[in-house]
C-alpha cells in the first residue's frame, strides 16, 4: 500500500508544527572529534546551521529549534 500524499497529510490551510529527525547516512560519523583518527570535524555543525538558515527562508519554514548532536 503505498503512503498518503504530503497534500492529504497536511492542511494547507492550517499552521501545523512537527517534529523532524535526520541520521547520517549508515550513521557514518559528522561532527566533532572523531576519536579514531583524532579528527575535529565540528566545523561542519557552522555549515549545517547556516544551511539549514537558507534552506529555511526559501521554503518559508520557520525553525523553532534545533540540535546538531555530535555521536
């Protein structure tokens, strides 16, 4: 059975607000220090803050909150 449209899931109409999660692919690992090389990588939480920033006021969405956890 194929999954409902986004159209019929959400009222256009209507100011929803939900709730959403995001895993790196194969849970590879994205910021902070990894401790198997050392690496520091938290650079990348300033990329992904600032993308999300632009993506938000193009799509007209406002972000309420975030996190970008380091594991």
């Amino acid at each position: 059975m194929p999954r409902p449209q986004r159209c019929e899931q959400f009222d256009s109409s209507e100011v929803g607000i939900v709730h959403v999660v995001q895993r790196c692919v194969r849970r590879a690992f994205l910021a902070g220090v990894d401790q198997a090389t050392g690496k520091d990588f938290s650079f990348r939480k300033e990329w992904i803050r600032r993308r999300m920033e632009a993506l938000a006021s193009v799509f007209a969405v406002d972000v309420l909150s975030y996190a970008v956890m380091v594991k």
